[in-house]
C-alpha cells in the first residue's frame, strides 16, 4: 500500500516540477527576445503576441498548491512583469500606464485560477505573501520609473541571488538614489514614500535599508526627499 501511495505523490511532483521549469524558461526566452537594456519592443509583441498570449494562458493554469517557496516568489515576480507588458499590448500603443483608467486597479487576470487586479496581486499576495522588500526592485510597472526590466526571467534555482544583484545595483546607481553631499540631501524614488513600512521595520529608516545595499554609505544626517515617478513607458 505504501508503494502504491507513493507513485502517484511521485508523479505530481514530477508533473509540478515540469511545469515549473517549461513556464520559467518559456519566460526567460521571452524576455531575452523582447527586453533589451531596461526597455521592452512592445511594438514587436504588439505584431506578434503568440509566445505572450502563451505565458498567460500558462499563469492562469499554474498549480501553485505544491510549488515550494523559492518557487512561488520567482512564477509570482514574472508573473506580474508578464501581465503588466500584457495590460501594455492590450492598449497599444500607449504614452504611459497611467493614460488607461483601472491600469492597475480594474482590469483583472486570471493568476492561477484566482482572479485579480494587478494591485491585488502586487499588494495581497506578492507584499503580503513574500514579505520582502526586495521586490519593489524586480516587480516592474511597465514605467521608466520603475527598476529596468531584466533580459531573463528569474528561476527559483537563482531567485535568491538574483534579488541580491538586482537591489544591490538598483541601490548603487546614481540616478535612482541621488546624493546632494553639499546640502547633505539624497534623493529617492517615490516608491520608498509608497511602500515605506515595508523598508522601515524594526526600527530602521530608509537610509538604514538603502545603507544595507550600498557601496558608499549615505550619512544618517542626511534628509531624504523623493523625486517625481516618472510614468512614461518603458518602450524601446
């Protein structure tokens, strides 16, 4: 009885951990095709959609039930990457995600099997599930203000790493946290001011999270201002 139990548990893992690698590869020749220094082709998807309509129809039927941790953190961030650039093709051409009322808040998708906006995806799942800071580096709104979208899709096998890299090099660059060191002033993304409970637990300040990432500390006294998000597409 025992052996006759444990072939079909071997079979579903054999069957979750299949689908979990066609899915992320799929992803990753997706992005190595389309993403090129930051910006996406969308004119090129727009013409040609077949390999994207299949990474949705994959994410709505993705069986998450038994996907382990790292595995559910890397199908959720290209998750979200894939059906913001889908919400873009949708609308095509368009100047910015902000120009289409609901972006983000009315029109829902289907994320395995649940449907949802892709603030309720971002906000309670991804924020609420994953509990990392560290995806406000890697979940990419389909705006120039945004950290770049990668070339490469993120694998549970490098997605710990690869969350490392990116903050570390999003942290670091100058255009994206700007010192003022005659007017002890550093200038940060707005996404610090909407998410701020996530980078400033137990006690830490924002300058504290940043300082965790960077190569040349920013000094406590330094006051922190944001800078205005710039929502312009992040179209080649």
């Amino acid at each position: 009885m025992k052996r006759l139990l444990f072939i079909p548990l071997l079979l579903c893992f054999i069957n979750i951990s299949g689908q979990s690698t066609d899915f992320f590869n799929k992803a990753n020749h997706f992005m190595l095709q389309y993403v090129n220094y930051g910006l996406v082709d969308y004119e090129s998807i727009h013409s040609n959609p077949e390999s994207l309509n299949k990474l949705i129809d994959e994410i709505s039927a993705f069986d998450i039930e038994l996907s382990d941790e790292m595995t559910l953190k890397a199908f959720y961030i290209n998750t979200y990457n894939l059906l913001v650039i889908k919400q873009i093709i949708v609308n095509y051409p368009l100047s910015s995600p902000m120009d289409i009322d609901g972006f983000f808040s009315k029109t829902t998708f289907n994320v395995a099997s649940k449907k949802m906006t892709l603030n309720q995806f971002e906000n309670d799942i991804i924020r609420t599930g994953i509990k990392d800071p560290r995806v406000h580096f890697v979940l990419v709104c389909g705006a120039q203000g945004c950290a770049p979208l990668p070339s490469f899709a993120y694998k549970p096998e490098n997605i710990e790493q690869l969350l490392i890299e990116q903050t570390k090099k999003i942290l670091n660059d100058g255009s994206f946290v700007i010192l003022d060191t005659l007017n002890k002033r550093v200038s940060v993304s707005e996404i610090f001011k909407w998410y701020i409970e996530d980078f400033t637990k137990e006690g830490e300040t924002v300058i504290d999270y940043i300082n965790s990432y960077r190569e040349e500390k920013i000094l406590s006294d330094y006051t922190v201002s944001y800078y205005p998000y710039n929502w312009k597409t992040n179209s080649q």
